[in-house]
C-alpha cells in the first residue's frame, strides 16, 4: 500500500494544481459563451482545436523520453542539457515555419479573417514546449510546491487579462472614446483577445520557470539525443493519433455538419465543445493521474514485483473513474446549469442543453481512454513505443471513419460515438498486446463487472425519470443510486479500503 500512497501523493500535488488550474479555466467556458455568439465560440473551438496538433510535434516525445532516461545512470548526467538544447533549436524552426504559412493554415481553419489567429498561436505553442522540460524536471527532482505554485498562477494571471480585454477595455473605450483603449480596442475582436490573453499567461508560465530553463550547461550530447530519439519519435505518431482522437472530431464538424451552411456547422461545434467540457471530472482526474502516474511507473520499474503494483493502481483508478462517472452522468440536471450566467440568454442555453445526449458517451470515452493510459506503461517499460505509434493510428482510423460516414447524418452524435469507440478499442487492442509482452495480473473481470454496473445504473436512472421532470424526484433518484454504488464498492473491496489512512478507520 506504500508505493499506492505514494502515487496517490503524486497525483495529489502535480496534479492536482492541474485540476484545480484547468478547472478555473473551465469556469471561463459559460463566461464565453455569454460573451462570444455562437458561431465566435466555435471559432474559437476550431482554433484550439488544432493547438493539440502542433504541440506534439513541438515537443516529439522529448518529455517521456527524459523521464525514462533521467532515471538510468549512463544518460541522467547530461539528458536535461541535451534535451533544452534539442527543443530550443526544433522550437524556433517549426515556430517560423507557422508563421510563414499562417494565411494558409489559417484557409484550412475556416478563420481566412483572422490569420493572425495562426501567428499568435504558434507563439502560444512555443512558450509551452519551452516550459514542457522545466515543468518535467520539476515532477523529477520531486518540487511538487513550485509546480502548483507555477500551475496556477499562470491561470489565475490569464483569466485575470481574459477578463480585462472582453469586460473592462468595452466599458473603458465606452466611457473614454478618445483614450488609447478605444483608439485600438475592436468589441468585435472577441476571440482574438482570448488568444492574446493565452500569450500572456504562456510567456508569464515560462519566465516563472526562466531558473530551471536556464539550469543547463549548455552541452549537447550526440549520442544520448539519438537514443531519445529512437525511443521518442515513434511517440509523436502515438501522441498525433491521440490529438486526432480527442480534437480532430472538432475540426470534421466544422466541415461536414448537415445543414450545408458554415454558421450551423459553427454551431455543432460549439454545441459538442461545450458540453465535452461537461466530462470535466473524468478528463481532469485522468490528466491529474498521467502527471504523478509517469515518474512514478518508471521508478516502480526498478523495485521488486511491479507487475502488482501495476494491477492495485489500475482496481483502484478503474473505481475512481466510476464513480465519478455517475456523479456527471447521474446528475446532469444540475451540471448543465454550469452554462447559465448573467449574459447567456434562455434562448442561447436551449442551444447547448440540445447537446447533452451526448455527454454519458464521452464520460464512458474518457474511461475507456483513462485506462489505456495505465495499460500504456507495458510499451514505455519494454521500450516498444512504436507500439503506442499503432495503436493510436488505429484508434484515429477508427475516428476519421465514424466521423467521415455519419457526421453528415448525425452531427455531434457520431463524434461522441466515435470517440467512445476509438478509446474502446484502443483499450481493449493495448490489454491484449500487453498481456502477450508484458504480463500484468489484473482484476479484469472484477473492473469489467464495476465499468458495467455503472451503465446498468446510469440507465436505471433514465427509467425512474422517464414518466416524470420533477427537478427533486431526479436528483433525489440520482443520489440513491450513487451512494448504493458506493456502499456496494466498500462491501467488495472492504479488505482494501481498511488499509488506506482515511477511510480505513471507518471500516474497521
């Protein structure tokens, strides 16, 4: 249980100065909505759409790879030099190269007004591939204090400029027409102050972090950056598969939405965009548990018996995600009030709510993909990353045809399906390749019988509440069936739960 606590720890301080970072900006989404129209947010979500894209192949892998060879005694020496030297050099290449062709990336985005959408967004991605190594270097040297510090002051300082240029700079260049603010300030500009607004917080995040960026010798060591790179390179492909899978969705809808009008495929993005957000609990906890989860599985590697540390991480990730995926899927009467504030008119809100079907798909999506991340670990520790590189290709073919076939039919539906069946089976091929590789004991049928409870119980809930939409007999239902899981969970896995700090005391 030591080495779980210790994970658990992790998770706690490197990641949850993520959730807690990521779930402030998140509050940003309803204020969005409530300022931009709708075709601006999808604007806007088809410009972040893409960001995904590119900050794969900014980084190439380099920040897995520097956690597995900062461990090992023959390259810890010099890898972090090698590594900043490395990603400094491909940063200024591949920023340039952005630039240059803005006009037409920007063609390729439906943004042909706004190229300079492109040019700030490539400086946006730069700074972050330039803090990428810092922030890792902070997880290895285990600083768990400066990196939520870093965390969340750097959104904290973008919602504060957010908030400056879409609700003071109006009222200011109202008030002072012949100030400096309204000499420059376009009302009309709403997205491009967003991105303005995501600089800034990108270069604050990255002079924060100027005393480790800076830590290097200076040293570029040949032979330890081609070891990386054969092991790193096969990681960009996994890792743009992964983006096709979790953004690309984004992008096909705004090509290929029914109703044959740009302004209603900018509206099924924005409809799918925001209510993805709603699956905030599941996609913030899995981001949480990548951050403390991969220091932590390579320094596993090096003790005895892995393998079953392995297997109590992934019974008790698997019920975490669980019940988190009842507490959105049981109580999204109360979630979608999460897009209702002062600005976002009844009318507008009926827009988003249309989209909420589509929400218990991408939870169960999000699961599924929260579990390929544990299963993951077997190509990263036997050193078969281009393993990772297949069968994220295969989850994006599995993507780009769902979405091609029945977008035009289905919309946003068809994304969230596809998405549920590409982590599905990208779970389902890593298990068994892994298995044949790297064999690791799990609980299989056990996880399998709690993922299926939950969506026995999800559905019950949608039974009790077909003949009526009173407000307190749905929650009131939704709480019963939460808390019966819960108590069933403890009644399975009580020999488990008496050994944790917590919660063991009660159980005793």
């Amino acid at each position: 249980m030591g080495s779980i606590k210790k994970l658990a720890g992790q998770t706690i301080w490197y990641g949850a100065s993520s959730i807690v970072a990521r779930f402030l900006f998140y509050l940003l989404t309803p204020y969005f909505m409530g300022r931009l129209s709708v075709e601006h947010y999808g604007d806007m979500s088809l410009m972040y759409a893409a960001i995904p894209f590119l900050n794969i192949i900014f980084t190439y892998g380099l920040e897995t790879a520097f956690f597995r060879f900062a461990t090992q005694e023959k390259y810890k020496k010099d890898v972090y030099d090698t590594s900043i030297i490395s990603i400094i050099v491909s940063t200024i290449i591949l920023c340039s190269i952005l630039i240059l062709f803005s006009q037409n990336i920007a063609h390729w985005l439906l943004l042909d007004n706004y190229p300079e959408f492109v040019t700030m967004s490539a400086l946006i991605i730069s700074f972050d591939t330039l803090s990428a190594l810092p922030f890792a270097k902070l997880r290895l040297d285990q600083r768990p204090r400066k990196y939520a510090l870093i965390r969340i002051a750097t959104i904290i300082f973008q919602i504060i400029v957010t908030y400056y240029l879409l609700s003071v700079c109006p009222d200011i260049a109202a008030n002072n027409p012949d100030g400096w603010i309204a000499a420059f300030y376009n009302p009309e500009y709403g997205v491009g102050y967003i991105i303005i607004a995501n600089l800034a917080a990108s270069a604050f995040a990255w002079l924060l972090l100027s005393k480790e960026f800076f830590s290097v010798k200076w040293k570029f060591n040949y032979n330890t950056w081609k070891v990386m790179m054969v092991y790193s390179l096969p990681l960009i492909i996994a890792g743009l598969g992964g983006m096709v899978n979790e953004t690309f969705d984004r992008i096909m809808l705004g090509w290929l939405a029914p109703g044959g009008s740009e302004e209603i495929a900018k509206e099924q993005v924005a409809i799918y965009a925001a209510c993805y957000k709603l699956s905030i609990l599941i996609t913030l906890f899995v981001q949480a548990f990548r951050l403390g989860a991969e220091p932590f599985f390579f320094k596993e590697s090096e003790g005895k018996e892995p393998q079953k540390v392995y297997a109590r991480v992934m019974k008790f990730f698997v019920i975490t995600i669980t019940v988190m995926f009842l507490a959105v899927a049981l109580y999204l009467e109360i979630w979608k009030y999460f897009f209702a504030i002062t600005g976002t008119t009844q009318e507008k809100l009926e827009v988003y709510w249309s989209g909420l079907k589509v929400v218990p798909i991408l939870l169960f999506a999000n699961m599924f993909l929260g579990i390929y991340y544990n299963l993951a670990i077997w190509y990263k520790l036997t050193n078969k990353t281009m393993a990772g590189a297949w069968i994220t290709i295969i989850g994006a073919a599995v993507t780009l045809i769902i979405n091609f076939l029945f977008i035009p039919k289905f919309g946003y539906m068809a994304s969230g399906w596809a998405t549920f069946f590409c982590y599905g089976s990208m779970m389902v091929i890593s298990y068994i390749w892994g298995q044949k590789v790297y064999p690791i004991p799990y609980a299989t049928k056990k996880l399998i019988a709690y993922m299926v409870i939950v969506l026995l119980l999800f559905w019950l809930h949608k039974l009790l509440n077909i003949w009526t939409d009173n407000f307190f007999y749905n929650i009131g239902t939704a709480t019963v069936l939460f808390f019966a899981y819960i108590w069933f969970i403890l009644q399975v896995e009580k020999k488990e739960f008496k050994k944790m700090p917590v919660i063991g005391k009660y159980l005793k």
